[in-house]
C-alpha cells in the first residue's frame, strides 16, 4: 500500500514538473491558447475577475496616463496572426469566461480582409449568445486596432476609421455610400453639384477617403502572418532599464471556489475531483513559475547586455551563455533553454529573439578574449577595412596582426570566416573595386 502511495505520488509530481516545463517553454500566444483550451475542458480553473495588477506590468505603468495598454505602441515585428493582436487588446476583466470564449470566436470569424460578414443572427447562432450581445461585441471589436477591422463591407469599414480618428462628418459617409464610383472616374463636379459643395471640397473628401485602408487586415500580410507580440519589454524608467513582462492580456486563472466545496461520499466522483482540482493547482503554479522564471532571466539578460540597450549597436553585446544564466537563477540549463525558446523581446532599438542575446565568448589557446563576442569582433574588422587605404587594401593576416593590437586574438581563418559573413570581399577584390 504504502510503495502504491508513494510511486503514485511520484507519478503526480513528475506530471506535474512536465507541465510546468511545458507552459515555460511557450511563448506567449502559445500559453493564451492553452489556458483557453483548459478553460474549457477543466471545469476546476476559471478566469479570475478581478486579477492582481502586478507593479512592473503595461497597464500598471500607462494607468497614470488614463490610457489602456495599446500593442502599437510597441516596436511590433513581424510573425504574428492578426486575431492574436486582436486578443491581446481585449480588457478581460470586463468579460465572464462564457463572454470572452464568444469574444474570441467572433474575432476568429474574421475574413482575411478584417472583415465580419456574418449578420448578428448567425453569430448569435454560432457563438449562443443573444443578438444584442453581439451587437455589442461588434461594436467592441471595431474599437480595436487597426482601425476599420470587425466592419461587414470595405464601405462600413471607411466609416469606422474616420469615426476613429476623428474626422469623420455625416458628408463622409453619403459619399462613401453613394458616390465612390463617380469620385473615382473623377466626376468631381457631378458629385459636387449634388452635395451642394465646391469642386475642391469634393477632392479634399476624396483624399481623405483614398488615405483609409479598405482592407485593414491587409497590413498584416498573407494569410495575416505578420505581427509578433513581444513577451518581455525592456523600458527605461528612472535612469534604468526595467523588465516588463507583456502578459497583461493573457488571463488569469483561479480555482473555481465552487468546485473545492463539492462534498460526495461518491469514490469514482471524489477522484475525478481530486483529479481536476491537482490539474487546476499545477496549471497555476506552472503560470507563475514561468512568470518568475522570465523575470530572472530577461533582467539577467538586460543587465549582462546593458550597454546594447543603451545604444543598440551590436558591437556591444557581450558573452552570455546558457551556463553563466542557469548558475546566476539557479536554474537548470536545458529549463533556461526552454524559457528562451520562441520568445521575443522589445526595446526601443527593435524586437529580438531572446536567443539573439546569447553570444559565445572568442578564445585563443587558454586565452579568453574580454568581453569581445563574435559580433563585437565582426565590428572591428568592418571599421578596420573601412578606415584602410584604398590603393593598400589589408590582407587577411595584416587585419590578424591589428586586431592583435585590440588585444583580440583570432586565427586568420576566424578573420576571412568573420569577414565573408560580413559580405566583405578579400583585399584583392577590393583593391581592384
């Protein structure tokens, strides 16, 4: 009985470990879906309503400005879908789970120009909730970025974003709906005859409508494969850099208060339970270990890198290695190799890989190189062939002997690798260019 006890707990903890390093490894899209899909089939975890506003997080720091968090604002790159940058828009506390699982399926209606086609008793059908819950919710996905998405037609989508940027008159939307057609054989007197306007306010309307997108998905390309969500910031605050964790948006979950006060003599109904309730219990604890576990290793990073996010040029990044993050957080290896994988991160220079950080040290025999990375010294090969003189190009082993002088010792081989990949011809070529 007892080995039964104790190999059934080790079962529990190894599923348990296997999950956790499961959610670490996803990135952030990743861990939204998952938490959804568990939503729906763990009746044990719910969405908390009223989530811990955690300091270091988006929403906390715009709050001041009377502002919610908006992803434009971040240096956004590309490779994401255009319902994830949806979702990540959507303020869920203001939602029951039953409301946002419907949210989510509308925005998954969308067609590949951004648009809703769908009329509101279809969607009413689909997603089971009333019409004028829908009506609602449309109106909500077309208050989100980019402007005009969530409209049924190119038309209604016009409107939306002069409605949002301000510009929009009741003129606008006559001419959108019934005009398009003449402005663009340039019937511009016809046009202004009807409207009672001057030919010149007729094109300026026109000019304005031409500088909308009819099709808003379109910025987000083929398939709407465009757009990553950074996991981590990085912003300046207060004469230091400070790690956010982008992950205001992803909900948060609890355990269902309901379902820890089930009481039942019912064995098969008491496992199932216990079953659900571990689930829920080391889904939660994954969620926030992976949280801490970002944390550590994005600060490690952006304090070993503090000179790349001070000036961007990647001649400043130094070694940093698995190893030396795993030794500084106490952390298994092959643990910070998962939290690393497919995340992403922000600054004001751009978005990197997280992996675009670390950088291996350059050795000669038992002499380690400072702090010169591989780009570092890829840097001053390219300043060095830049500076030299034109009619005296520097072969390959002359660049060996004044990198030597920086104190930075590599083979002449390592000089004509590091120099190719730079796209730099040998000094032959470039004598004669």
């Amino acid at each position: 009985m007892n080995n039964y006890i104790m190999t059934e707990q080790k079962t529990s903890i190894t599923q348990t470990l296997q999950q956790s390093l499961n959610i670490l490894s996803m990135n952030n899209h990743e861990l939204e879906t998952y938490i959804l899909k568990e939503i729906e089939e763990c009746p044990a975890i719910e969405v908390d309503e009223n989530p811990i506003q955690y300091i270091n997080s988006p929403k906390f720091y715009l709050s001041s400005l009377e502002n919610k968090f908006d992803p434009l604002n971040v240096n956004i790159y590309k490779g994401e879908k255009l319902e994830d940058y949806l979702k990540s828009q959507i303020e869920i506390k203001f939602f029951t789970n039953a409301e946002y699982i419907a949210l989510v399926s509308m925005i998954e209606l969308l067609d590949k120009n951004g648009y809703l086609k769908e009329t509101n008793e279809e969607i009413s059908s689909i997603v089971g909730l009333d019409e004028n819950k829908i009506i609602e919710f449309r109106e909500y996905i077309q208050s989100l970025n980019p402007h005009g998405i969530g409209a049924r037609d190119f038309k209604e989508s016009l409107i939306i974003q002069l409605k949002m940027s301000k510009k929009y008159t009741f003129i606008f939307e006559i001419i959108i709906n019934e005009y398009l057609e003449d402005l663009s054989k340039g019937n511009f007197n016809k046009v202004a005859k009807e409207l009672n306007l001057t030919k010149e306010e007729v094109k300026n309307y026109f000019k304005e409508i031409r500088a909308l997108n009819p099709k808003p998905a379109n910025g987000f390309g083929l398939n709407q494969q465009n757009y990553i969500i950074p996991d981590i910031l990085v912003e300046f605050n207060k004469n230091e850099y400070e790690v956010i964790l982008n992950d205001s948006y992803i909900p948060k979950v609890v355990i269902n208060n309901y379902w820890s006060k089930i009481k039942t003599n019912d064995t098969e109904i008491q496992n199932y339970i216990k079953e659900k309730y571990n689930k829920a219990q080391s889904i939660i604890k994954g969620i926030e270990e992976r949280r801490k576990t970002l944390q550590k290793v994005a600060q490690i990073i952006v304090n070993t890198q503090y000179q790349f996010f001070r000036t961007g040029d990647p001649i400043n990044l130094v070694p940093l290695n698995l190893q030396y993050i795993a030794n500084a957080t106490g952390v298994h290896q092959s643990t910070i190799s998962r939290a690393l994988n497919t995340k992403y991160l922000s600054c004001r220079h751009g978005i990197y890989s997280l992996k675009y950080f670390l950088v291996s040290g350059t050795t000669h025999k038992n002499h380690i190189v400072g702090d010169r990375s591989k780009e570092n010294i890829k840097q001053e090969i390219k300043k060095l062939i830049q500076g030299e003189n034109m009619e005296k190009p520097l072969s390959d082993s002359k660049i060996k002997e004044e990198l030597q002088l920086l104190e930075i010792y590599i083979s002449r081989r390592t000089v004509v690798k590091y120099r190719e990949e730079l796209g730099i011809p040998n000094s032959i070529k470039r004598g004669v260019m």
